[in-house]
C-alpha cells in the first residue's frame, strides 16, 4: 500500500524519511530570571514635578516592579516554561519560605521574597499587579528598615534561590535594580564577602546584570562597588538569551526620560533568545583547511501558539491527546506501519521504496559548508533569497584557531566587497543548498551598544528549477519625466526615519492582539476593545507633509493623460475597429438569427486513458472531466482538483 505526502500530519508522527536531526545540538531552551528590588526611602522617593508629559511618575521601586509585572505578562505567553521571581531587600519584613512562616524564623533578614522563582501563573501575575495598583498594599509591605542591608546576604539568599528552584536551567539571570552604587561605602570586609558571594553566583552560572537608578543630583558609579559584583560574561549555551553588549545605560529619572520605559527598553533587549540552528559544522575553506561554526536563527516568523487541545464536554476541562490511525479504503481495516510503503508516481506508475533506499537516494554527504569560489557582492541580485539567511559564527570547540581565521575571513570579504559561493548541509539527511556567504558588518544603535554583531550569513540561492517561467512581456506606456519629478517630490516627503526600516518599532498587530486577549481572559480583565496597530498610516501627517505634492502630482498625471490621449488618438481609434470587428466575426448565427453555443469537446475512455498514463488529467478542462465522470455515474461536482482526482482514482483502482 502507497501513502503520498499528507498536507496535515499531528505532532510527533513524523515519518521515517524525514531529515535526521543531531539531537545533541538541539536542547529545550529555559530561563530563569530573578528580580532583586531595593527597598529604601530614595527608591521610595517619587521624582520631582515637571512640566513634560513624558516625567516620571512613579519611583523606582514602584516602576521596578510594574516592569516586572509587564515583563511577566509577556513570559507567560511567549516562554511558558521560563521562570520568574521577585525578591525586595531593605524592607522591615522578611519572607523566604513557607517553613520560615510557620516556624517564626528568619533565613535571611529583611529580604522579602515577593515572588518565588518558577513558571509565573495567573494568580502570580493577579498578585503583582494588586501590589503595583493598591497603594495600601504597597505602603504596607514597602516599608524600609533603618539600618543597613547586607549585599553579600541578599545574593547569597538568590543564590539559594536558583540551587532549588532552577538548578538545571540554560539561562539564569539576577536583575539587580537599586540606586545606592556603594552599600557597604566604609566597611571593607562587607564588600570583600559581596564580592565572594557574586562569584559564587557566576561559578553556578547565573548573570547578574545591573539596572542603576541614577539621580538628577547624583549619577551612578558602578566603580565603587558593583564593578566588583557585576562583570561582563557570556552564557556558553548558544540557547541562552544574550546579555546587552556593552555597559549597562544608566536610568535617569529627569529630562521627560521615562524610567518605566527606560526599564522594559532594556529588559526587552536582554530577553532575545539565540536559537541555535546548528553547533559545531565544519566550514572548509579548502581541502584539509576546516574551522567550525554554529549557525543562528536572527529573524523567524513568530505566529500564535496552541500548546494543547482541551475537552470540555466532561465536568472538568481535560487536556486532549491526538491519536492517528491509518485505515485501508477497501476494506476500513488497520493498517500498520510495517505495512505501509513509501512510493512515488512516474508515468502513472507507482515506484516503491524502502527506507533503506530513501535514506541513500537522500544522502549527499555530511554536515558541512563547503566554499567553492568567490564572486563580487554586486552579483547577487536581491531576488536570489529564497529562505531566511542563517548567521553563523566561529567555534572554538573542534577546531582551535577557528575564531582567528573566521575573523581573517569576514573582514577580507567585507573589505574586498566580495562573497563567498558555498555547498551547504545543514545536517544529516537534509537536501544541499547552494548559499552565498555574505560579509555582515557591525551595527550599532545611537548609544553605541550592538545591535548586530559582525559575522556571515549563509544566504540560500535558487537551483535553475526553482526558477519560474517569466510571464509575457507586454507593452508598458512608461511615465513622462515631468510626472516622474512630481512623484520624487512626494517619496521624499513620505521617507520613514533616519531612511531606514526599524522592526523593533513595529510590533505585528495581528500576534499582539491575540496575546492581548488571551491575557485579559487569562487574569479576568476586561476585553480591549480594538488592538493597538503601529502599522496604520499617519494620515495626517502624511497630509500635512505631501498633500500638496501629491495634488500637484494629480494635477500633471491629468495633463499628460491628454498630451498621451491627442499624440495616440489614431492608434486607439484603429485598435477600437479591430476589436469590433473581432468580436463581429466570433458571434456566429445560425439561420434563426440566435448566437451558436460553442459545443463541448468531449474525451472518450480510451482518450482520457491516455492523458492518465501521460499524466494530463489535469490540462484537461473542468467541463470535459465533468462529463466523463457524468457517463461513468460518478459525481462531477466539485473543485478542478476534486475533479482530477476522481478521475486518477478510477484508474487506479481499476
């Protein structure tokens, strides 16, 4: 029996000649990011009136936490296996463990764990927001004790933190939010036993990334204390989401800078994930010259995810599991797997295969990318992408010295302006793919923190099949100069900023509205009303900026319209007669003065047979396939495709 491609199939059924995947390469992506709040009267302190509408608000504890209440919101649905805490330190109250609760003791004083560390949950979000929004609450509980708070307590109480509750995670992050930049200003022996604690928390593995609060009057020193608690290192799990480049910017409360956004800016930046394609392929420059890399997903497509089916007909919602069963179209009976062949249609025979024989037809070689030459930058022309680039970066794991000559490599090609012709196999049992390897230099946003690193793109090209026939040339009646210059005019006005596309400013509308929804009826809100779409036109500014350049524009296309009209009168005129008569001479009569209808050609069984074994049932029109499976007595209702494979179905079964 020959199954063909099914166009669904549910999770997990894949079948056996689908492309090997190095599960040593791929592991489950998790992050564990803990909140630590300082609690005191500066950070308690609102910021000074102003004038501007984008001031400050709220504090910084205050804002601190509404950052951790958003970004909570936005985990619970796009990580839902991500982790999230909240530990406040500096208040009079201390909580770290049910146990502590019940027994009156105090593990750690005055550290309050608001929030403890695991996957955030409906009543966890409920109970973030009531302390964000009910001033009693939070003055009750944001009460900051007199004397000074041990740092080395507090990360050793996160350390504790992270031991049980996320030991095995990819990612673990401490978000250290405070405006005090030296807590332990005369005691060295404080600072010193800080320090031993931070280490403690890198030797585990876990980031610690500062958050400094500056004030209008002060600025934020990270040299007297935190230079020593927070130092640049990068996860080695290509998984984890990339700490920001660079030193951390500051967050002022003055000049009509949001604190608030300034947070969720950053945070939102850290919280990318790498998604490693592959790890650790040989890229060989020539023979026996190899070096290795991995190779990153930049830019994917994100769409709305449905992790369950849910059954809601019995008393309680229960979580659905698909089964898949094949059945014979004979008999209805169940046909086993072992059962089932892999076939393929050529010349209206089928050709079977075991899977022995798909996994050789299918295998080119191993995982590489293989450089075959060179060629200028200016001859890859911009429809020559057929998939999303892959951003590859060296790995020093096979191959020591690779970070040096990758290095060599990328700006050779960047200063030559030229790219690399590769032969590239992503991993075992995928198809080869012909990609150019493009220099891509570093850019940096107006701070001068890395938006993007420098590296290379793989950049899939199209086989000569996958090229399309191109459509026939037409006539084009192209336009005028003068109507030409009017239209520059309006591009120039309507440019977007700085000349250039910046996606992060544009959320897709469409994604953002379902994940809207999902958390009103996931914490009880009230629905939104209309979704908030930066992608919709300014219409007014667009006015105010290009309106009359673009009147003036409609005012010439009229002008030349009827310049074009006077110089072509002629020639339309002629091409109206043509075309009368044309259709003059197609609408033939018979004798009683009524048009003929034109009769349908019709295929007889041997005709039809015949298109069957050429494999053109399907130039056939739709109502010669109707009116052969009509003289069969089978049904000719339907789509062409239904159609068709009605038809190839007779003979198969014949």
């Amino acid at each position: 029996m020959a199954v063909e491609d099914n166009k669904w199939k549910p999770p997990g059924d894949d079948d056996e000649d689908d492309e090997e995947v190095d599960e040593t390469a791929y592991k489950t992506a998790r992050d564990a990011v803990l909140f630590v709040i300082e609690v005191s009267p500066s950070m308690l302190t609102a910021p000074p009136p102003s004038e501007s509408k984008k001031a400050d608000t709220d504090s910084p504890t205050s804002a601190a936490l509404k950052c951790a209440y958003a970004l909570m919101q936005q985990r619970i649905i796009s990580n839902p296996s991500d982790m999230m805490g909240v530990l406040l330190y500096g208040t009079e109250k201390s909580k770290f463990s049910v146990e502590d609760e019940a027994n009156g003791t105090v593990s750690y004083p005055h550290c309050y764990l608001m929030t403890d560390l695991d996957i955030p949950s409906a009543e966890d979000v409920k109970a973030l927001k009531t302390l964000v929004e009910d001033e009693d609450e939070f003055g009750r509980l944001m009460v900051p004790v007199k004397q000074d708070v041990s740092m080395a307590n507090v990360l050793f109480c996160a350390n504790q933190i992270f031991t049980t509750k996320a030991p095995n995670f990819s990612s673990r992050r401490l978000f250290i939010v405070t405006d005090n930049d030296d807590p332990h200003a005369d005691e060295k022996a404080a600072k010193s036993s800080a320090a031993v604690r931070a280490k403690d928390l890198y030797d585990l593995g876990v980031l610690i990334e500062l958050f400094p609060i500056s004030r209008p009057d002060r600025e934020f020193d990270k040299r007297k204390f935190y230079d020593d608690i927070v130092y640049s290192q990068v996860s080695t799990d290509p998984e984890a989401p990339a700490p920001i480049s660079g030193p951390t910017k500051a967050s002022a409360t003055a000049d009509g800078i949001s604190l608030l956004n300034s947070l969720l800016s950053n945070i939102n930046s850290k919280a990318v994930a790498r998604r490693a394609l592959f790890s650790n392929l040989p890229l060989e420059i020539g023979p026996g010259f190899r070096i290795s890399v991995k190779g990153f997903i930049i830019f994917k497509r994100q769409e709305p995810k449905r992790s369950c089916y849910v059954y809601l007909a019995g008393e309680k919602a229960q979580i659905a599991t698909g089964v898949t069963t094949e059945l014979a179209s004979d008999t209805a009976r169940t046909v086993e797997k072992v059962e089932i062949k892999k076939a393929y249609k050529f010349g209206g025979e089928q050709i079977f295969f075991t899977p022995e024989e798909i996994s050789s037809i299918r295998n080119f070689g191993d995982p590489c990318i293989r450089i075959l030459g060179f060629k200028p930058i200016s001859m890859l022309p911009l429809w020559a992408n057929m998939k999303p680039p892959t951003f590859i970066y060296p790995s020093e794991e096979d191959y020591i010295g690779s970070t040096r000559v990758f290095a060599s490599l990328h700006a050779k090609l960047l200063s030559s302006q030229k790219i690399g012709i590769t032969w590239f196999i992503a991993r075992k049992n995928a198809a080869p793919v012909l990609a150019a390897l493009y220099p891509g230099p570093e850019s940096l946003d107006e701070n001068g923190l890395q938006i993007m690193p420098p590296g290379l793109w793989l950049i899939p090209l199209p086989y000569a099949d996958d090229i399309r026939q191109n459509p026939e040339m037409t006539t084009l009646i192209r336009a005028p100069e003068p109507l030409i210059d009017r239209m520059r005019l309006v591009i120039q006005q309507l440019q977007l900023p700085k000349a250039k596309y910046d996606p992060s400013k544009y959320p897709n509308p469409s994604l953002q509205w379902h994940y809207r929804i999902l958390q009103a009826m996931a914490l009880g809100e009230d629905l939104p009303e209309m979704p908030d779409d930066k992608t919709i036109p300014r219409y007014r500014q667009i006015d105010k900026r290009a309106g009359e350049y673009v009147l003036d524009w409609g005012r010439e296309l009229q002008e030349q319209h009827e310049v074009w009209l006077k110089e072509n009168s002629s020639a339309m005129a002629a091409l109206s007669i043509g075309s009368k008569r044309s259709a003059a001479a197609g609408d033939e009569r018979d004798d009683g003065g009524t048009k003929k209808k034109t009769r349908v050609e019709e295929v007889d069984d041997a005709g039809m047979k015949k298109a069957y074994a050429n494999d053109k049932v399907g130039k056939l029109t739709v109502a010669v396939l109707k009116g052969w499976l009509e003289g069969k007595g089978m049904d000719g209702r339907g789509k062409k495709g239904e159609l068709v494979d009605r038809v190839t179905g007779y003979f198969e079964n014949k």
